[in-house]
C-alpha cells in the first residue's frame, strides 16, 4: 500500500512540478541499483542449493532439460505473436524521425552493440570469484552451477560447505529484506521523474504501440500460458497470478523484476514446488525465459523501421528477432536492458534503424513495466509446469495455498527458510512438524 501511495504522489509531482520531478530521478536509480546489487549472491546461493542437494546429477539434468525446452518454445510462440501483431498494427506508420531523438538513439547503442560470439564467450567469467561481483547473470550462472555439481561430487564432504551456503543464503535474503523497507522512496523517484520528462502529450503518439504491447502481452499471459497452465497442471492462471499480487505490485512500481526474485523462490516453495526445482527453474528462467523481452523487441523494431520509413522484409525481421533474443539473457528484469538490447540489434543488423530507437526512449519505462510483468508470470508459470512434469509438486498443498486456506507467512523471508514455515504449520494442525534435517538413526547395544 506504502508502495501505491508513492506512485500516486510521484505522478502528483509529475505533472505539478516536472522540473522538480526529474531531479527526483535518483531515489528511483538509487533504489533499482541496490536490487541489482543482490542478484548474483541470490543466483548463487539457489543454484548451488538447489543442485547441490540433488543427490542425483540425472535429476538435475532432467529439470534443467524441460526447463530450458520449454524456454525456447515459450519465447518462439511469443515472437511468433509479437510479429503478427507487429506487422497488423504498423505501429510506426505516419511519424517523424527528429534529431533529438535521431541522437537519444545513438546514445543507446553505444552500450548494446556486440555479436553472438561475443555475447557466449562473455558468459565465462575471468575468474571464479569475479561472476560473483560483477553484473553478468549469466557468469553467475555458470559458476553456481559449476559449484553444484562438485558439491553434489563430494558427496558427504560437501555437506558442511552447503549448510555454510545455506546459512549465506539467509543472511542475502535479509539484506534484501532491508532493503525492500524503501521500496516506496524508489518507486515515488522513479515515477515522478518518468512523468516529469515525458509528460502527457509526448505519450499520446505512442499511445499504438503502448496499447498494442500491453494487448500482446496480456493474450499471451492470459490465453496461451494460461492454457498451457490448465491443460498440464489444471491449474487457473487467474488463481496462481492472485497469488502472486504482492509481488506484481512490486514490479509495477519498480520496473524490474528482480526485485520479487527472491519473493518468487519462496512463494513457489510454499506452494509445495520442491525446493531443487524451484532454485533450478526460476533462476534459470530470468536468464532465459524472457517472454515480455521478445515481445517488447520484436514490436519495438517494427516501430523504428515503420517510423524511419524503412520496414522489415520477413526474414530481416525473423533473423534480426533471433540475434537480439538470443543478445538479452541475462538481462531480463533490468531496467532499460531491453532498450540497450533493441539499440544493440539494430547496430548490429541495419545500422540505419538505431536513429529511430530515440522515439521510444520516453515511453521504455512504461513498456519495462509491462516487460518486466510478463516476464514474471512466465517463470511462475514456468515452475508450476517443470514441478508437474517431474512430479515434484504437491498438488494438495498447492491446492490448499491457491485456494487461501494456507497464506503465505511473510515471516518466512526474514530468514529465507520455506521448510520452517512449514514445520510450524504442520505443527498448527497437530501434525507431526517436518524436520529440515535428516536425523541419523539410534544405535542400540
């Protein structure tokens, strides 16, 4: 609520004092900064977690398998809609290429260009420890997963190291836990500062592509994850995304979906997703299931050839969408990614176009909000499917939890622990609590 009431009186501000507004702009920078700056530990520690309690290494190689098949399939139906959509809406037709915005867009493609090999060689870290501090997800990626599987290697010798990770753990989730207490200042910053630049008019020529964004996404949420969700794991995708409210009203209000990851983890464990699916799956998912990220690019770069009055042919479209889908993992929740992605593609592909992506450098934070929601949903999406194929679900609980008879205990993030919660719950109902460590066997005689 403290956050919504912050979004209101940002766009308040907006609009009353835009000058005083945009002044405001690092309250919300400040505040996105420090949710990045969490990422990596929370990447690390679930990863290595999640793999390294698998005893079975086929285990973890059958839900990283369905996970990242179902990535691909998911992102290449969202394309596919995003270019119908595109191509039916002509959302650039009609407008005029300026030079302050010929040289917003240049600026943006100074940081998002670079090729396909560059971008795979860039997930291998200079050193073990450096995935650990700098910003490549996908070098943390790497090393978590790397770190797994020697731990799950050396079998009972690794087992002190992953209780030190999971105490590690504990300690990330309550940092962030801090830090989320000024979520309301980042969101009023970010906000009025937004609405101060753009202001109302400048919104209205670009009201196309905004509506048919958000339309686009919307039916991919609604129909084809949803029927997906049905039809695997009979599950209303209206119940799991009223579920998960609390933390849509976070990536509305800060742009970026990183900042509900660590939320996401422990919901879906809560909702009786088993915690080795759940910490390979969503992790893995914001890497590389940016369902709202293909949309975004595909519809943007229609816009900007539409706009400059140079349009795609078919095939520059599909081969330009594959370079640049394939150029944002790792990127996916980070504010303003997705336009150095689209800048990037752009210079890469048909350099005549990156003058055009200054036209929607005004409206990008509103199409990241949007981006950012899709994204989310996919993954929780996502987990709830992989949990059902590999059996690792329990499908009374999560029935009981989506029906409001089992809520969230908001406790439980305090110290990142899902099993306690459970434990006292068990407990409540005069059952015997599960026990969150395996208790060795009495020796008689």
């Amino acid at each position: 609520m403290a956050v919504i009431a912050a979004v209101l009186a940002g766009i308040l501000v907006g609009f009353t004092a835009p000058d005083l507004a945009v002044g405001l702009k690092p309250l919300g920078s400040g505040f996105v900064s420090l949710i990045k700056m969490m990422i990596s530990p929370i990447i690390f520690c679930t990863i290595v977690l999640g793999i390294g309690s698998v005893r079975k290494a086929a285990k973890v190689g059958a839900v990283g398998g369905l996970a990242l098949g179902y990535f691909l399939v998911m992102s290449t139906v969202a394309l596919t809609i995003g270019l119908i959509v595109g191509n039916l809406l002509e959302p650039g037709s009609g407008l005029d290429l300026t030079a302050e915005a010929a040289k917003a867009g240049a600026a943006e493609a100074e940081g998002g260009s670079g090729s396909t090999t560059d971008f795979l060689l860039g997930i291998i870290p200079t050193t073990l420890f450096s995935a650990l501090t700098g910003e490549e997800v996908l070098q943390t990626l790497l090393v978590a997963m790397l770190v797994g599987f020697a731990l799950q290697a050396m079998g009972t010798a690794g087992e002190p190291i992953l209780r030190g990770i999971g105490h590690l753990q504990k300690l990330v989730f309550r940092v962030l836990w801090m830090i989320m207490w000024v979520a309301p200042v980042g969101a009023f910053g970010a906000i009025a500062a937004v609405v101060g630049e753009t202001g109302l008019d400048a919104l209205k020529s670009l009201a196309v592509i905004m509506l048919g964004f958000y339309t686009t996404c919307l039916l991919f949420v609604f129909v084809v994850l949803g029927l997906v969700l049905r039809l695997v794991a009979g599950v209303n995708i209206f119940t799991l995304l009223k579920y998960l409210g609390r933390e849509f009203l976070l990536i509305l209000s800060t742009s970026s979906s990183e900042s509900a990851l660590p939320r996401l983890i422990a919901k879906m464990e809560h909702l009786g997703v088993s915690r080795p699916v759940v910490g390979i799956t969503v992790p893995t998912g914001y890497s590389f299931n940016l369902d709202g990220t293909a949309i975004y690019l595909t519809m943007a770069s229609l816009f900007v050839a539409e706009a400059t009055g140079n349009p795609l042919a078919l095939g520059e479209q599909i081969s330009l969408l594959v370079f640049m889908v394939i150029a944002s993992k790792g990127a996916a929740g980070v504010t303003g990614a997705g336009l150095a992605t689209l800048a990037g593609g752009l210079q890469s592909h048909r350099p005549d176009l990156v003058d055009g992506v200054g036209l929607i450098v005004g409206i990008d934070r509103f199409m990241s909000e949007c981006r950012a929601l899709t994204n989310f949903a996919g993954n929780a999406v996502a987990t709830v499917l992989v949990g059902t194929w590999t059996k690792e679900i329990d499908r009374q609980r999560a029935s009981e939890v989506l029906a409001g008879r089992l809520p969230f205990d908001e406790s439980q993030l305090d110290s990142g622990d899902e099993a306690a919660g459970r434990a006292a719950h068990d407990a409540e109902q005069g059952g015997d609590p599960v026990s969150t460590e395996k208790e060795e066997p009495a020796r008689v005689g």
